[in-house]
C-alpha cells in the first residue's frame, strides 16, 4: 500500500503518459492516412489511361488502346458467402492474346449475366489483359475489378485512419487542455470524436473495398458517412452517460439472502484492498474480498467499519476499473473506513447486491445517499 499523496502522484504520472501516448498514436494514424491517400493518384493511373485510350483498329489489339472485339461465353457462375453473391462470366475472345479465357465478375444488378447463356456472343471492351466492358445488344455493363486494382484499397485504408486519428486527436485535445477537475463527472463531449471516427470507418471501409465501382463513389460515400456520423456520436455519447446516470439515481439495495460471488473491487488504504481481488463474498458471514470466482480461496475480511456514504457513477480521478459484462456500467459505492476513503467498484447487474450487502454488514449509514 503506499499513502494517498503518493498514489494521486503516480496515478497523475500514468494519466500524463496516457494522454501523450493517445496525442502520439493519433497523429502517427492523420500521418498513415494522409500518406495513403497520396497513393491514390498512383494507385488511379492505369484507370485514368484507360478512360483517355483511343480504340483499337477493327480486330487488334495493343496496350495502349482499347480494344473492341466479340467473345464466346464459355461458361458462367455464381459464388455466394453467406448472404452475398458474385457473379461471373468467363468468356473466350478472338484475336491474337484475346483468344485465352477471361473470368470477368459482373455487378449484381445481373441484366447481361440473365440475359446470356453458353455458347452465346457477346462484345468486349479489353483494356490490356482485362475485360472492362461486355455489351449484349443494347444493354452494356461495366466489369467490377477488384480494389487492389486502382485507388480504391488505398483509400479505404487512408479514410480508417485518418477518421480514427482525428478522433483520438479530439480525446487528446480535451485530456491536454480541457482537462476535468478531480471529482467531476465524466462528461460525454471528449468521446464525440473517437466515436464519430470509429463509425466513420466501420460504415466506409467495407463499402469502399466490397460495395463500390470507383474510388470516387467511395470518398463520396465516407463524406456522407462523416456527415451522419457526427450528429449520432453526440447522441450516443450523451445517451451513454445520460444511461449510467440515470441507472445509478435508480439503484435500490439488495440485501443478502444467501451466500454469493459478485464482481466487486475494493480501492483505498486498506489492508483489504489488495492488487488482484475482483470479486466479494457476501451472505455468508462477514465480507469478504477474494480473487477467487468461487470465494474459497485468498479471503481478505472487510471489517464492519466500513461505512457507506454515497453511490454514484464513475468521476474524474477515479482508478481505471472498469466492471461488468457487454452493455453494462460501473458503479461506485463510495466508503469510509475511519478517516480513509475506499472506493468499492461493481458492475450495474451485481451493483445492488454489493451496496445491499455492504450497508447489512457496515455500521449505520449516517448520511448514505445516492448520487445527485
């Protein structure tokens, strides 16, 4: 155990060394992004060529031109995953190097791969060894390439980063300079960011690698993201502290009818405070604290002086304890022992048994109230 001023120290120290870690780690992923975006020109070469090449003279083909000529479909398929589909036509041209097989996927709006069967001709537009456009009468369809074949890949990866970057860049800007004082509650403003990022790059990265033709409408789609984005986070985000706010103002007592194992730690100068403890055997005796998940091992006994004084949510300066499964909160019962503060961390669903069981087992609760 080490002495209160030493702790606040220390854990000030971590709390300095964690926000400049969060400012470096953004800036490294602006960096990345930035980077990878200027890839994208290079990556969009061979398609810029493509849309200003000239058309190949009747029957040839070259590198440098586009090259119009009839094709036999050989075969055609369907490859599904779950619920997606991809469809192909492999189709055999004419002419010189045309005459090898090409496997060409088709988008899945499907009007040529209905329309078409084995055997049939159609119209191919290649463009060095690929298919690039099939015709079928009057309908026409753009083959669908895969994103490591222009700037698409490069700027999937560059929106992930720069739109997680910018907002941890946000977090950092408020732990550096609008840092909360001790004891407040945790405000949802700095989170804002980082959320908004992270749906930002969750909506743009799989559209822009599995749903999109071009690096144009991917960029579209991810500043549209951006857009619907910001408003949600900051709705998320008050909702999310609204949530533990109002659940703890809620919070009744249970006390103890029969021996239990709940997910608690105790924080203070205590001896039973102890690195490791998570959990606290209650109903069967005096408290306990335990790292052990069936409570028969380690018990430190938690004396009966210790006094609840309030319940509330988590608040600036407390140790990072975070408790409980997916969806839940952590709640705190705030304790004295004495003239020492302790702090007993639980998650929401165990949350009221351990305040039930710790106002059975402690000395009258002169003044215990819930947060305001």
């Amino acid at each position: 155990m080490v002495d209160g001023a030493g702790e606040a120290g220390a854990r000030s120290g971590a709390e300095g060394r964690r926000t400049r870690l969060l400012g470096r780690f953004g800036v490294s992923l602006v960096v990345i992004g930035l980077l990878l975006f200027a890839l994208v020109p290079f990556a969009e070469a061979d398609n810029r060529a493509y849309e200003s090449a000239p058309v190949c003279p009747a029957g040839q083909r070259a590198d440098d031109c586009r090259a119009v000529l009839p094709a036999t479909v050989v075969d055609k398929g369907t490859e599904t995953s779950g619920k997606n589909a991809k469809y192909y036509l492999y189709l055999r041209g004419t002419g010189g190097s045309a005459e090898a097989e090409h496997k060409v996927r088709l988008p899945d709006d499907r009007p040529i791969y209905d329309r078409v069967h084995r055997g049939d001709r159609v119209t191919a537009t290649y463009w060095k060894d690929q298919v690039r456009v099939i015709r079928v009468g009057s309908d026409t369809q753009r083959s669908q390439l895969s994103p490591v074949h222009d700037g698409r890949l490069p700027g999937a990866f560059a929106v992930l980063t720069l739109a997680v970057g910018l907002g941890l860049l946000w977090l950092w800007w408020w732990a550096r300079y609008r840092p909360a004082p001790k004891g407040s509650v945790q405000s949802w403003k700095p989170g804002v960011g980082l959320v908004a990022g992270v749906l930002v790059a969750g909506a743009a990265l799989p559209v822009m690698l599995l749903a999109v033709d071009d690096v144009a409408a991917g960029l579209r789609f991810a500043a549209g993201a951006a857009v619907v984005a910001v408003p949600l986070s900051v709705l998320l985000c008050w909702w999310a502290t609204r949530r533990v706010r109002r659940g703890v103002a809620k919070l009744v007592p249970v006390p103890p009818t029969g021996r239990r194992v709940l997910g608690a730690v105790v924080h203070g100068d205590v001896p039973y405070s102890r690195p490791g403890y998570s959990h606290l055997v209650v109903g069967d005796g005096p408290l306990a604290a335990t790292p052990d998940p069936t409570g028969r091992a380690a018990l430190a006994p938690v004396p009966a002086s210790l006094t609840v004084r309030r319940v509330r949510e988590p608040a600036v300066g407390d140790p990072p304890i975070a408790l409980g499964g997916r969806g839940e909160y952590t709640v705190v019962v705030e304790c004295v022992d004495g003239e020492r503060e302790v702090l007993v961390f639980a998650g929401n669903k165990h949350a009221p048994r351990v305040l039930g069981a710790l106002l059975a087992a402690g000395a009258e609760p002169a003044g215990y109230r819930l947060s305001d």
